[in-house]
C-alpha cells in the first residue's frame, strides 16, 4: 500500500485530522525561511499526539550541526528528510535514516542522484523551484526514469484531484502533501486532508483489483 506523508504541520488539531485520515507520517519543517516552520520545542510538543507506527518527518535545509541535534534531541525518533544542497556526507553525519529530495528539471540524472544517495531509505521527488523547501508545484513526471533503484516519493503540488493519476503513473512507494491541504500556509484542513487520504486509499483498493 502506498505510504502517506503530511508536511509542514503547525498545530494540534492538524495533527490528529492526518492520523484521523491514514496517515503514515508526519513533518514537521524545520527551515526557519519556511512558512511552515517549527521549533524543535514545538515540534516535541505536536510530536507527543502521535500513536505508535506513526513516524515523524524533520525537513531541514542545509542545516546546522547545531540545530540538526537540536531537533534530534527534540524528537529522538525522527526521520531526516534533507532539501537543501547536502551531500551524501552532510545526510549521513547524523547516523539516521534520511530521505534525500531531488529538484526534478529536464536535464537532471535521478539515475546518477540515486547512485551519489544510495545511503538513503528513498528519494522524494519534488519540482524544481527557486526557493528550498518545497514549492507547492507540479512536475513533469514523465521526467522520472522507470529504472531508479531507490524507493520513490511524489512530491510536488499533489491534491486530491491529482494524486491518482500520479500514483498510476509513477507507482511511488509514497506520497507527500503539504499546499495541497492547507486553507493557508501552516495552517491544514481536516476535509482535505481526510480527501487526499481516501483517493490514496481508492486508488490502492483499485490497482489491486486489477487482473494480473
């Protein structure tokens, strides 16, 4: 079943819709330039409405050692998920598993990006956008290879509307949302959330029931 991430969460209620509707991880962002951007103190105190096998996300962008430990200590349990310019290095200095986002363009070798982040559990794929951190905007899929080796997530101005064509045509391993279910920038809506779960969810039971 294809896994669902809800990004750039700033409040409780945010919190409990995602794993009310499915969820299968939560992020927290950790850019200070981003709108969505929490404190590790923050982010320690959402984390704690988490059940059991929920995982929580720390998006960083070209981080400090410093605040890199400080949102570890925060959330001990956390996935890495890096934005920014890092290198395989700068992913692998904290001895966790991370998630490594690739800026899809024409011309980018997601093959050669693979092999540099074979280090990581899986490559987010994302538009390519001035800005760090996610833009909220779709990308050519047909730009993404058939052959890559690591776990994929599509990333990248997804919604409800759109979600299932993306998951038919890209088979990700997950899916991750965050303008796509926002009245406003941090702040998340419970129906869409809910909305983007099911399609999800839909498209699964779908694909399953197909004759193989």
């Amino acid at each position: 079943m294809t896994k669902i991430k809800i990004c750039g969460l700033t409040r409780e209620a945010d919190v409990d819709a995602a794993v009310a509707a499915g969820a299968d991880a939560i992020g927290f962002v950790f850019y200070p330039e981003s709108p969505r951007y929490v404190t590790a103190g923050r982010a320690h105190e959402l984390a704690q409405r988490l059940p059991p096998f929920v995982t929580p996300v720390g998006l960083f962008v070209n981080a400090s050692d410093a605040l890199l430990a400080e949102g570890l200590a925060a959330l001990p349990n956390m996935l890495l998920q890096f934005h920014g310019d890092e290198t395989p290095a700068d992913c692998e200095r904290a001895g966790r598993p991370y998630i490594r986002a690739a800026r899809i363009t024409a011309g980018f070798d997601l093959l050669d990006f693979s092999l540099q982040f074979s280090g990581a559990q899986a490559l987010l794929l994302d538009a390519h956008v001035d800005s760090y951190g996610g833009g909220g905007k779709v990308f050519d899929w047909s730009l993404i290879p058939k052959n890559v080796n690591s776990p994929l997530v599509l990333s990248g101005g997804l919604n409800v509307g759109n979600v299932a064509t993306g998951m038919r045509q890209v088979r990700p391993w997950a899916v991750d949302v965050s303008s796509g279910v926002e009245v406003s920038k941090g702040i998340k809506n419970a129906v869409l959330i809910r909305e983007f779960c099911d399609a999800v969810h839909l498209c699964d039971a779908a694909a399953a029931d197909l004759p193989t």
